[in-house]
C-alpha cells in the first residue's frame, strides 16, 4: 500500500502488524461482549424485562401422556388463562380510551390527515362517540355507556391503552394477535401454553376454544391451531349448543358393547406400542382416542348448565329471553367458568362472527353504522363479561387465573368519507386484563389527545405475549420449539414483558 491507501481517518497509517494487531483485540472484544451477554452482565441485557440469555428449554413431554402437567420456568403468577377476542376490531374510542379532546374537535378534519388514506379510503372529519363516557368503580375509571356492566368491575381490570400491531387486516391481524405473525401456519399462544405446561385434568383438553354463538371468527382454526408444534397441542372447540362432534356413541351400539370395543382397542394398541416403543406418533394417537373416550363422559357433564342456580344464570344475563344471542353468549362463558374450575388450562372465547350475517352485522367491524350495529354488540358482549369476572372472584379463581380480553386492533377517530361508521387502525388501540399478577385498578400507556397513535409506552403484540407467559411462569425467549432449521418462539425475535403492569 502506498501513503494515501494505507491513510485512516485522524491521519494514522496501519500497516500490516498493525492491521492483525486490531483484528486480535476486536475479536477479543467480541469474545468479551458474548461471554458477558451469555452471563446477563451487560446493562441493556439486564434492563431488558423478561429478556435471556440461557437456552432455551425444551418441555418434557410423555408422548404417551402429552397433556400431563409440567412445571414452569419459573414461579407463576397464573395457572389459569381464559382470553377473551372480540372478532372485528372493537374501537376502543367507543369502549374504554375516553378523549376529552375528541369531543371538543368533533367535526374538524383531523390535523395533518386531510388526505390520509387508510384501510378503505379516505378519511372523513372526527367523530365523538355516540356514547357517553362516565367514572366507573372506586376508581372512576372513565368508561362508555356501551359496557356499563363492564365498568362495574373497573376496579378489577388493567387497561393497556398503547396496543399497536403490525397489520391493519382482519385476517393477519387475528392470526398476529392469536400467533404472533401475521401468516398462516403458526402455533396460536394456546398451543404454546398448553405445549409448555400440560393440563391439571386428564379427562379434558389441556385448551378449549369456545366460537361465538354464530360461528368462528375470520380465521378460525388459526386462533387455536398448534401450527408445527405436535397436533396434540391444538386447542379442541365446543360449547355449549355445539357439542365436539363425533363424541357420542356410535348409533345402535349400546354404551357397554362400546365400552367393550373399546377395551379390546387399547389392548391391541398397546401390544403394538410394545412392539414400537420408539413410534412417538403411534404413542400421541393412543393417547387421543382414550382422551376422547373419557371425554364422553366429561364433556357432556361440563356443558350441561342445567344444574346453575338461577342466581348464576341472571349474573351473567343467560336467563335473558328478550336477548338470545347475549343469553347464548353468556352460557359460554359459564362454559369458560366451569372450565377453569376443572382445571383446563386454556380457555379462548370469541365474541364475534365472520361466518354468518356479513361485515359488522355479527362482529365489531363497523365501518358504515356504528351506532345501530355497536347498539346490538355491546350488550351481547357486556353483562356476560362482567358477569364472568364476579363469579371467579367470588369463588376464589381469580387469584390463580389471568383474564385477558382484545381485539385484532383498533378503530379511527374520524368517520370514514360517505360513511357513519370508523376504518381500521393498528397504530393505537386498548386491551385489558384482569386477575392473577396485575395491577387493578390501573392504566398503563396511552394513545394521542385524539386516540389515533400511541404515544406512550408503546406496548407491541409481542410485549402483550412475552407478559402472559411471564405470568403464567414461562420465560418468552426460552419456550422455543425447532422447525425447519429455526428455532421459533410466540415472540419471534422481538418482545419485552411489561413491567410496568405487573404486582
């Protein structure tokens, strides 16, 4: 090299010892820095809530036995989960982030979005809710007129009001708030949970999906698929007017002629597993079809209501004659109830159909009649809910269960142009939990003056499911599973618990 080649900024030459001189000390500098992140002692390592660096772990599984409970990493605060989904992006400007400031510019374009074209088009001016916002509990939690009974038990929930997300589209929106990504093929975050932690019952699945009255949601089997991880994780949907098909005995076999074949199965199953002991799938498949056969007797007794008191019926509005929908949506979530009780670890409930009455008339995506199709949703999903919560607390499982309710995300604070109804926004909108290891009553994030971006403490969908499974004693960057030369995680590379949120 000549002068001007070998010339560095600063005005220094480096020769070649002085090039392998600086080549050693920065490969020691990198051997310095993975030793110290490997053993936690970096500063942004240590700041970083949930975040480590031990391997990841991978669960103990009885392949014969793949619902068995496991132990968690570490000490939860939660052994219960029940999460609530409202299908269709419920808008949180007319549920739970009260904007005064909202209301005063009702009418006026919104400031620098006067040719913001979102989901659908263009936006129209800002719109106030058509509800009013009151203080609820001791708290004084504002909360709106359209879920009063939800508001009763403000002091028992902890709003997240910075949710953001990656996609404004209902199908990779529910697929990223169930999954953690925005395609298909993922497992949902009841199939890592019950992958992770197994089930207290063996008579009933470790993860029960419960479908609104009217069906499931967009993506449906998504929302409790177990993706790549082994089927046995996949979470198992009934309810109680929509039994698991295929439960009930075989028409004209008697129940002890069943039995008996049954028995004579198993006991050819098991003469072949002798033979296979290593066929893992072999083992997976004998243990499904007895888990199905004990079902027939714990499924039917565990939808069967008939034995609620009327004083648990009218708590959560089920005995409502005028309001079918809301009285079958509040017996889901006794269902949901009872579940917990018998020691199901997952209970996901929607609220919300995409497969029967079209766009908004039987979910929350209200983009052209808010108001009129708000007024019908609000009430099927109110008085159940808050409903579900008294009854756990009364009888003691709040203490060990987190509840968790969402949506894929948020809604406008503008009218959409030539409509009466809010377009889609991933930017900001709110979620809630309530339960074991949150603060109540508490708010923590926020979005603008006018609900349309989050401001502070911008929370991700990856925070949200690094922190229910820090909840439920599980570390996010060490519940992995190997696929396809990777290893996967709920959080992908992303995440960080929320501290802030937690007793």
């Amino acid at each position: 090299m000549n002068g001007n080649q070998n010339q560095l900024s600063g005005g220094h030459l480096l020769d070649r010892r002085g090039f392998l001189g600086h080549m050693a000390t920065g490969i020691s500098g990198v051997a310095l820095t993975q030793m110290l992140v490997r053993d936690g002692l970096l500063a942004e390592t240590q700041r970083r809530a949930g975040v480590s660096s031990a391997p990841p772990i991978q669960p103990a599984i009885d392949t014969a036995r793949p619902h068995l409970a496991r132990q968690p990493h570490f000490l939860p605060r939660a052994k219960n989960i029940v999460v609530i989904f409202c299908s269709g992006a419920t808008s949180q400007i007319d549920t739970f982030d009260y904007k005064p400031e909202l209301i005063r510019q009702h009418g006026r374009p919104l400031p620098g979005g006067e040719d913001l074209v979102t989901f659908q088009g263009k936006q129209g001016k800002l719109t106030k809710s058509h509800w009013q916002f009151r203080p609820r509990g001791n708290c004084g939690k504002m909360i709106s007129d359209l879920v009063p009974e939800i508001g009763s038990v403000a002091d028992e929930l902890c709003f997240i009001h910075s949710m953001t997300t990656k996609t404004n589209s209902h199908g990779p929106g529910e697929n990223m708030m169930s999954t953690g990504f925005r395609f298909d093929g993922f497992p949902s975050l009841g199939g890592w949970l019950s992958y992770a932690l197994g089930s207290f019952n063996d008579d009933l699945p470790a993860f029960v999906a419960i479908p609104d009255p009217r069906g499931g949601p967009q993506m449906a089997g998504n929302n409790w698929g177990s993706g790549f991880l082994p089927a046995a994780f996949q979470g198992t949907d009934f309810n109680t007017t929509k039994p698991i098909h295929n439960l009930a005995h075989p028409s004209g076999i008697d129940a002890t002629t069943d039995a008996h074949w049954r028995a004579f199965l198993k006991n050819i199953n098991q003469r072949h597993l002798q033979q296979f002991p290593e066929d893992t799938d072999l083992a997976a498949r004998i243990n499904s079809y007895e888990l199905a056969a004990r079902m027939q007797l714990s499924v039917p007794e565990v939808t069967d209501l008939s034995r609620e008191s009327q004083h648990v019926l009218k708590l959560y509005g089920a005995d409502d004659r005028q309001n079918k929908l809301k009285a079958a949506f509040a017996r889901n979530c006794i269902l949901a109830r009872r579940l917990v009780e018998r020691g199901v670890r997952v209970v996901q409930l929607f609220n919300g159909s995409y497969h029967q009455g079209g766009e908004g008339v039987s979910n929350w995506d209200a983009h052209k009649l808010i108001f009129e199709q708000y007024s019908k949703h609000g009430p099927v999903l109110d008085q159940p809910v808050a409903g579900l919560l008294k009854d756990l607390k009364q009888r003691g499982l709040l203490e060990d269960t987190l509840v968790v309710w969402t949506t894929e995300f948020g809604r406008m604070p503008t009218f959409q142009q030539g409509s009466i109804g809010r377009d889609h926004n991933p930017d900001g909108f709110t979620t809630w939990m309530a339960g074991a290891g949150v603060k109540a009553p508490f708010s923590f994030g926020a979005t603008d003056e006018l609900s349309y971006k989050a401001v502070e403490d911008v929370v991700t969908v990856h925070d949200f499911h690094a922190t229910i499974l820090h909840l439920l004693g599980l570390d996010h960057q060490r519940l992995s599973f190997y696929h396809n030369g990777i290893e996967r995680r709920l959080t992908d590379v992303e995440g960080y618990v929320i501290e802030g949120i937690l007793t």
